[in-house]
C-alpha cells in the first residue's frame, strides 16, 4: 500500500487531464506522475530509504505537489512544516522530527542552514543549495513504481499545535490517507472533470488530506493558490475554472459581505467548510445568497480528516453530519463511559483513518486514546436519535463563571444572528469575583456599530443570565492561524498580556 497509488491510478486512466494548476501553470497527470518519479529515483541515488523522514517546507505550488509525491513513491515519511512559521519557530518543529534531507523555499534557505548540524539535516534541496530540485530530478528517471508499505507504515507527519499551543506531530498511515481521501470523494461525489480551489496551506489536514488527496484520488484538478486572497478567489470563481470550493467560516462570513455574489462564483456548484464549527446563521445566509448550501464535516489532523459528513440526501443545519464509512463515534463522558443520545459528552473516535500516534512522545499518545484504540477529541458534542453529531465546543474552551459551565458557541451562534456582527469570539477572562468572566470580542460590519446595552437585552431573552457576556468588546480583528481559525488562546493572551488586541 502506498498513498502514491492514487496519483498512479490518475495517470493511468486520465493522462492528459489537467492535475494540478498554479496562477499560469497546468501540468497533466502524466507530467505529474513523471516528474514525481524523478523526484523519487533522485533521493534514492542519494541513500534515502523507506521508513526516512523526509522535510518539505514551502508555499502552495505545484512544485509541492511533485516533492511531496515523489518523497511518498521512495517509502519515505514525507514530514510537513508550514511555510508561515517564523525561525524559532521552525527550529522547534525540526529538531523534533529531525529529517535527513529538507525540501525548503529559497525564502527559507538561510532559516534551515543554521539548522543543519543541530537537527542532523543531511542534505537541504532548494533554489540556492548546493542541490536544486531541478538538479534532483535531472539524477532521476520517469519511469518508476512506487514501493509498497505497509497498510500501518507512517506515510506523512502533519503538526498541529491544537488548543494548548504546543505543536504535536501526528503520525499518519498509508492506511489513515487512503481512508480519508477515499471517504471525502466518495461522500462529496467527486470526479474528474472538478476542479477544486486549494488557498489553505497544503501543511495542513484540511489542505493535504481533505482537498489535494482526495482531488487526487478521484483524478479531478487542484487550482492552487498560495494563500487566501479575496480578489483572487472572486477572479478566479468567475472565469468559470472553479467548481468546488473550500474554506473555514471566517471566509464564508468575509464573502457575505461581497456585493451580487452570486454572479461571481461561476460554475461553482460545492461548498465545503471545516476546520471550526459553522454559525447556523452563517449557512442559512449563504444559502439566500448563494443558493447553494455550505456542506460541512467533522475532523481534525489526527484522524486524516473525515471523521463526519452532512450528507447531501439528509443535510441538517447546525450538525456537521453522520460519520463516513468505517468509522465510529462515541460520547463518552469524563470516567470515559458512552452516554445516551443527547446527551453531551467527549467526542471519540475509532476507525483506519486515526493517526498512528504523536512522532517522539509516547505519553501524549497514550493519553489521547481510551481503551488503547478511541481517539479522545477534546471536543464537546452530542448525537442525535439518527446519528448526526453536533459540536457543541472544544473541552478547553469552556468557561467556568461562578461555578457556572458555560460554552462559548452556544452564545457566538445568537450574535451570529445579529446583523452588525461580521465575526466574534467568545472567551473567559480572569476575574476575581466570577473566577472567568464571560467576554465577547466582536468584529462588526463595514458601518456598523455595536451597542453592548441592546446586545446583552437581546442575548438574555435567549439564554440564561450567567451565559450572557459580562462585556462586548469591539476589534478591527481576531487573530487566526494560517488555515483562518480564530485562536481563542491567543486572544486570551494577549488581552490578558496588554489589555488589547
């Protein structure tokens, strides 16, 4: 088994359909499968065998694409860091993972030099090194047939830094990739002829696993960009080349703003969002606008993406739907025993797509499964009579106020609902009389203003006093990662650093 199967099986069927596309470049499947051969039969002749880790860090491209497949056809582990991280940062990731050859940006170059000797880096393949990729490539040869592994060999390592800020490298499997991608196509009923838009960095699951590898599996295009750009995205949409695309609700709620939006999304006919929970609100007004409906799911880095999937045949609003084939949900509660429908709980998972454990830290990986084989979440959610979950918040979001729980969605989704509010975020605040005072952090519309004296009427005629913000707070914005996930913690942190954002 080998994830590179998938780009094989491409270029058998559909050789001269286009794969991938970046600003003016297209390269065919046939190209692509080529030229990652080469990529893979270059690291050979310098020693690489299966089982290395292999870095890769670099923006959106299709030269990412060739590497990260040709790293996958030796048996390598193709270990990925993102491209936004700063040096410190960087330094930490890759003294963790220690690869023995990096593929990195010549922007990056000068970072990883440094690097070298302490990480034990063996040898650094960029524009500028002592080897380019060209150079690689040119040692290697078109034809080649990647090597098998096994189903539960660690294919790629993807790091995530999650809620606590501490960045974990999840481990996963041929088996874990080939699940998802196969569970994304088949659910969202890909084929060859989309084309699905690709600007969240391919560093992450929503980007590799979710969008690259399953476009890839059902032999469709990947458009890529390097990062999110609205004007890009609206050029893009309505010349026509588009006709699914991905993001996170911050996005949607941005493009809401956009005048006559529906004429300018083209033949774009799928709409996916993840990587945080989706206001209901949100998907109610993209389907006014739009006419077509924000499908969205449930998964996260270790579980290779899909975990759940809001059908097209039953589509539930505020769920983010019933799990894919093969695998499991449970709610457990805190001694780790499955509760009843509807009733909320920890968020467990069990099935091939969930990683094989966190690179290097075993007491991690040991804490994050019960019973040895589900996968603890660290979200808050609830199944319904027919299966369909509901997120109801992250565990570490919660806020404990007088004794009180109180869970920060339940009160983004009521200001979603109010018309100045463009994004917000709900956080707990120290506070020596409440413990964690509830604070709302709002951004609002272009001309539009807040009233925190209407806002906090409007918000206790829907929901219990002690849930009800203890102050609005308005911001220009909200800090996001890269993939445009509001961070909380850092909200939290700064405010509590500064007294501003």
């Amino acid at each position: 088994m080998n994830v590179a199967s998938s780009l094989a099986m491409a270029a058998r069927f559909f050789p001269d359909r286009p794969a991938a596309r970046a600003e003016d470049e297209e390269i065919t499947y046939l190209q692509l499968e080529s030229m990652a051969n080469r990529v893979a039969t270059g690291l050979m002749a310098f020693g690489v065998r299966p089982g290395d880790y292999i870095g890769l860090c670099a923006p959106n491209s299709i030269e990412w694409l060739i590497i990260y497949f040709g790293i996958l056809k030796t048996g390598a582990v193709a270990t990925t860091f993102s491209y936004g991280l700063q040096r410190e940062e960087l330094a930490l990731l890759v003294s963790h993972a220690r690869p023995r050859i990096l593929f990195c940006h010549e922007t990056r170059l000068e970072h990883f030099e440094g690097l070298r000797e302490a990480c034990g880096i063996k040898r650094l393949i960029a524009t500028g090194a002592e080897l380019s990729l060209s150079c690689l490539m040119e040692k290697g040869c078109n034809g080649f047939t990647a090597i098998e592994r096994e189903r539960g060999d660690t294919a790629a390592v993807l790091y995530t830094g999650g809620t606590s800020g501490i960045p974990k490298g999840v481990m996963l499997s041929h088996e874990n990739i080939l699940t998802s991608s196969h569970n994304v196509a088949y659910s969202e009923r890909s084929c060859e002829t989309d084309r699905a838009l690709c600007f969240l960095p391919l560093n992450h699951v929503f980007g590799q696993i979710h969008i690259m590898n399953a476009t890839i599996f059902s032999c469709g295009c990947v458009e890529l960009l390097g990062a999110y750009d609205l004007e890009k995205v609206l050029s893009l949409a309505s010349s026509g080349r588009i006709t699914r695309f991905y993001a996170v609700p911050t996005i949607y709620s941005r493009l809401l703003t956009v005048p006559d939006l529906r004429g300018q999304l083209g033949a774009l006919k799928y709409c996916f969002s993840a990587a945080a929970s989706m206001a209901s609100e949100i998907v109610r007004q993209w389907k006014d606008q739009t006419g077509l409906t924000i499908y969205e799911g449930y998964g996260m880095t270790e579980s290779a993406s899909a975990v759940t999937y809001n059908h097209y045949f039953e589509h539930r609003v505020g769920s983010v739907g019933a799990p894919v084939p093969g695998v499991e949900v449970e709610i457990r509660n805190s001694s780790g025993l499955r509760v009843s429908p509807e009733v909320e709980g920890e968020i467990c998972i069990r099935g091939r797509n969930i990683m094989n454990g966190y690179l290097n830290n075993p007491e991690a990986t040991h804490g994050a499964f019960w019973e040895g084989a589900w996968f603890r979440s660290g979200d808050v959610g609830v199944l319904d009579d027919r299966g369909y979950l509901y997120i109801v918040d992250r565990l570490k979001d919660m806020i404990i106020t007088g004794g009180e729980n109180v869970y920060p969605r339940e009160v983004e989704e009521i200001l979603f609902t109010i018309p100045e509010v463009r994004e917000c975020a709900v956080v707990g605040l120290p506070d020596r009389e409440w413990g964690e005072k509830v604070t709302a952090f709002i951004v609002p519309h272009d001309g539009k203003s807040i009233n925190p004296t209407e806002l906090k009427s409007y918000l206790r005629q829907r929901i219990s006093a002690f849930k009800v913000p203890k102050e609005f707070l308005v911001v220009d914005e909200l800090p996001k990662n890269a993939t445009g996930k509001i961070l909380k913690r850092e909200i939290r942190k700064q405010f509590i650093e500064t007294g501003v954002l």
